[in-house]
C-alpha cells in the first residue's frame, strides 16, 4: 500500500487560515494565542490527523530553550519555613537547593532565594515579577498537610516531596518506597529477621506515608515470628523508643534519626552485631558510621529544575490539571551500623542479582513466598 504523505505544520495552517508559527505555538497552548483560534487550529490539526514529528519537536525545544537562556531564565525558591535557621540546618533542604542551583546554572538559567515569610504577601506577585521569574521551585513545608496561597496562575511551578498539599502542583521526591525497600532488602541479606521501623510519625506523613506502607508490605511476606509492629509515635522520646525496643526485641531497625544509635546503645546491645541499624536519609558527611541509603538530594534538586524547564518550555502554568510525580532513587551505602556478612542463622533471604540491580522488590515477591514456605 502506498505511503501517504504525512500532513504538516504548513498544512495545518492553510486549513486554520493563520501563519505556521502560529500552529506551533498554540499546540504548545501559548498564551499570546487566543481560544479560539486555539481551537480552530486544533480543529484542523485534528481533521488532517496531524501529528507531531517527536525529534523536530525536541530539536525546537532546544532551540528556545537557548533563546531563554540568552536572556536568563529566571527562577524563584520559595522556602516556607518559618525558622530559616533550622532550615539551613537540614542537609535534605540545604542539598536540595544546591543541587537545584547547579543544574539551573548548567542549563543557563539563575535560581534567586526567596524567604516566604518575610515577604509581603500583599506584593508578592510584584516582586516576583519585578525580579522576572518565571517559575517557581518550592521547598519542603514545615509539617505534612502545608498549605500555601501564591499567584500560581502566573507560574509553571515544582514541590520538593510531599509536605505540600494544597495546591496539588507537580513534584519531585526521593521514591521513598524504594528506600525503604532496598533497607530491607540489605537487612534481610545481611541475616538480620526481626526489621522494626523507628520513625517519628510526622516524618511518615511529610513522606505521604509511604515509608509505613512499603514496610507494612514487606512485612506481609515474612514468617509471623519475624513481624514488628513499627515505632511510630505523635511523640518522639527517649522513653517511649526504649520501651518499644525491649517489647518488640528487633534484631534490625530502619530509621532516620540518628540519636537511635544512642538509645540501642544504653540498653547494652552492640550496634551492627546484636542490632543492626540502617538510615533512610544518609548524609555521609554527618554520619560517617552510619549504613543505609543516600538519597542524593542534590539530584532531587536538579531534577525537580528539569522538570520546571520542561513546563516552561510547554506554556504550562498555574495549578495543573494532572500534576507530574518524578521520583528518583538513593543507593545502599555500607557501613559499621549494619553487619556486612551474612548472618547464618538467615532463613529468608531475597536473590543477590536482585540487590546487585537495585531491582523493584515485586519482581521477588515468588522467590519470597516460596522461601517463607520453606522456612515455617
């Protein structure tokens, strides 16, 4: 059957009675476009079944996209939490604006910081628009549920996690259920049987609970002598971790919080031999005994910039309609909180190719449940 020949931008425009660049630039919903001849346009590309060529759109986007970095794109960081001090403090906010500063410089594009709470919100929209930015880069909200009133209709606009609720904008995050899941996984291989979670209840919500809900899962496959219930309390105290501790009797604790370390030790349990400890957020630097997994936030950061430009440079602004998720992932780091060599009293263990690939554990969910078979 003969090829047909493949409609184009040109004959989009002929059909829609308006110039070429036109048609590109209200397929890309630009705004100096009206609706209805946004319509009319897309009335016609859709009767001719126009379709897009995938690598003249990208060398296209390129191409703009020099042309913005020429003039200097710039982005806005909205911090909104109230003590700036604590949050200079935090390596997972601090790292993530760095990383976000890095790779907009790489692309050609400038970040300026802006403190939410000591801006006049009444000039808000004056001062952002005054300095030029475009977009904006929202750093993590002080507690799970944060809320946040901006001019976003002005904006194309990307969160740092989950923290922030209303409005749901697009986002970038550490995948947390894989985190959590390659901590385990490393536990496990390490023979460690009895994995108890340690985490401050409102850290798992700022983290849309996703770290309960991968250990929960996890813990459904494991022989019921090894099950825990998890450590996660409204109040995070020294008495309320020891007493959980001796009930649950975990051979093996993921956590965030570094002061674990020094509560298991008070009990006179070695740290790596009788208890093994793994951190979710390793910052190497702060903790250098520490194993568990590096989120590399600064590539959360760079990320959460990539996926601003791409907005951008697609006219999409304001409160979207079906915001993006990206999500990136961390690797194990080893160190002396958790036993390098296999334990041998280890009756359940996942695949060594799987840890090597850094794989989605739902790949090993038959080799799991054949092995808990066999260990009952």
């Amino acid at each position: 059957m003969p090829n047909q020949k493949q409609c184009t931008v040109r004959d989009v425009a002929r059909a829609a009675g308006v110039n070429p660049s036109s048609v590109s630039r209200a397929l890309r919903d630009d705004a100096s476009i009206s609706a209805a001849t946004k319509e009319r346009i897309r009335a016609a590309a859709i009767r001719l079944g126009y379709r897009p060529d995938p690598m003249i759109t990208a060398l296209m986007a390129r191409r703009r996209a020099a042309k913005e970095h020429q003039t200097s794109t710039r982005l806005a960081f909205i911090n909104p939490f109230p003590d700036e001090a604590f949050w200079r403090s935090v390596d997972t906010y601090t790292k993530f604006y760095r990383g976000a500063c890095a790779r907009a410089k790489r692309l050609g594009c400038e970040v300026e910081y802006f403190h939410l709470p000591a801006l006049a919100k009444p000039n808000l929209l004056k001062t952002l628009r005054g300095r030029n930015v475009v977009g904006l880069l929202i750093g993590a909200c002080p507690a799970a549920h944060g809320r946040l009133s901006l001019p976003w209709r002005h904006f194309a606009a990307v969160a740092q996690g989950y923290s922030l609720f209303s409005p749901n904008i697009s986002r970038v995050s550490n995948d947390y259920i894989d985190t959590m899941m390659l901590c385990l996984r490393q536990l496990r291989q390490c023979g460690y049987q009895r994995i108890g979670l340690a985490m401050w209840s409102a850290i798992n919500a700022r983290g849309n609970h996703a770290w309960i809900s991968a250990y929960g899962g996890f813990q459904h496959y494991l022989p019921t002598r090894h099950r825990l219930p998890p450590f996660l309390p409204e109040k995070w105290t020294r008495a309320a971790f020891l007493r959980w501790f001796r009930s649950a009797k975990p051979d093996a604790i993921v956590t965030c919080q570094d002061e674990v370390a020094d509560w298991v030790q008070e009990t006179g349990a070695r740290i790596g031999t009788d208890v093994g400890l793994a951190h979710t957020d390793l910052h190497r630097e702060k903790s250098p005994q520490w194993a568990g997994v590096d989120q590399h936030i600064d590539q959360v950061g760079a990320g959460a910039v990539d996926l601003l430009i791409a907005l951008l440079q697609q006219n999409e602004r304001g409160i979207p309609d079906f915001p993006r998720t990206v999500l990136t992932t961390g690797t194990w780091v080893n160190g002396s909180t958790v036993a390098v060599q296999p334990h041998p009293r280890s009756l359940l263990t996942l695949p060594k190719a799987s840890i090597a690939r850094n794989v989605s554990p739902a790949r090993d969910i038959e080799a799991f449940l054949h092995r808990r078979d066999e260990s009952r």
